[in-house]
C-alpha cells in the first residue's frame, strides 16, 4: 500500500511545474469560468478546505474566509501553489487520511480531483467527517457521461488508469449519494463530462 501511494504522487510531482501550461487552452476555453462559478458558492467568512488544491488554479476565485486551507498528496504541486497566494494554509495530505479535526470546517470544495483519489468513498467520509453538519461539500469533477460517450470514456479509461492513475469514468455524483451526502445542485456540462455537485454534509 505504500509503494502504491508513493508512486502516485510522484506522477503528480513530476508533472507539477508543466501543470498549469498543459491545462491553459481548457482554462481558457471554459474550466475558469467553471471555476469561478464552483468557488462562488462557497459561503463567505467560513473556514473552508480544498482538497486536491493542485497549483491552486482555484485560488483568485475564492470568497472572502477567515480560514482557507488548500491540501494535496503531491509536495510539487503545493510548491506551485505557494506562489499563487500567500492566503492559504498549505497542507500535504492524502484526501483518504485529512489531518484534521472533526468538524473543524464550514465548507470544503474538491475540483478536478476525484478521478485521481485511489478509494473515493474513504475520501467522502473524511469529508463528512471534518466539514461541520449541514456545512456545503462542493465538487467540480469531470465524470462519465450518459449513453454512447459513456463507453467511449469506459474505453479510454483502459489506458488512463494504468498510465495515469487517473479514473476517467468515475460517476461522481452517484459515489456521493452512495456516501450518504445529500446533492442540493447537480449542473451539467459540456455533455454531461464535466458535473457541478453541491453537497450537503447530513452528518
């Protein structure tokens, strides 16, 4: 299992300085106004997490917060993220393992992350573990689609979860359902490939 986690993000460390140019074209075309409209439901003076914060390409678009913590597996690409802004607590931290105290937050919001996270329901329950009840879980995932893309994406997934450790055809939303939050919003996009999932912590 060790060897399993440190080879995962190591793909992300080696990957962490290239991340953000091989991401420009889509968050030009539309991930940043995606972004945008994911991080503006957060609540304003809350104490929020994201988890899988990348480089922080979230970061310019989070409200007004007493406390905001960006988290994630890979030391590179916190790196990255560090000088985006000095507003955050940087934390490495496996999603599956958060290093915090139960219901120490108001929010938490996940973008682009659950296709990569080895056991996703372990991943919600420390959601719901250290978001507070009724506190906003919020995620912007790429995820598998409906009808014929949806086997396309089963296909693709052949190869990006042995080259990548990436899950292309995770349904997110039913993984949340099944993880006992409740969904509040569900907007779908681009075909249904990209989901906007607002959770609420029940717990």
């Amino acid at each position: 299992m060790i060897n399993l986690m440190k080879s995962h993000f190591l793909v992300y460390d080696k990957f962490a300085k290239k991340y953000d140019k091989f991401l420009l074209p889509a968050e030009q075309k539309f991930l940043a106004k995606w972004r945008r409209e994911a991080l503006g439901l957060l609540p304003e003076n809350a104490k929020i997490l994201e988890i899988g914060a990348g480089t922080g390409l979230n970061f310019q678009f989070y409200p007004t917060s007493r406390l905001l913590v960006a988290s994630d597996i890979s030391r590179n690409m916190l790196l990255q993220a560090s000088e985006k802004s000095k507003d955050f607590l940087l934390v490495q931290a496996d999603a599956e393992n958060l290093p915090f105290e139960d219901k120490y937050f108001d929010a938490a919001v996940a973008t682009l992350v659950f296709c990569s996270i080895r056991s996703p329901h372990k991943a919600f329950n420390e959601l719901k573990r250290v978001v507070k009840k009724d506190g906003d879980i919020i995620f912007l995932e790429h995820v598998r689609p409906e009808g014929f893309l949806g086997y396309l994406f089963d296909l693709i997934n052949f190869f990006t979860e042995r080259l990548f450790q990436d899950c292309f055809n995770r349904q997110t939303a039913k993984l949340a359902v099944e993880a006992d939050l409740e969904i509040t919003k569900l907007s779908k996009k681009a075909f249904g490939i990209f989901n906007l999932i607002v959770c609420k912590n029940k717990d």
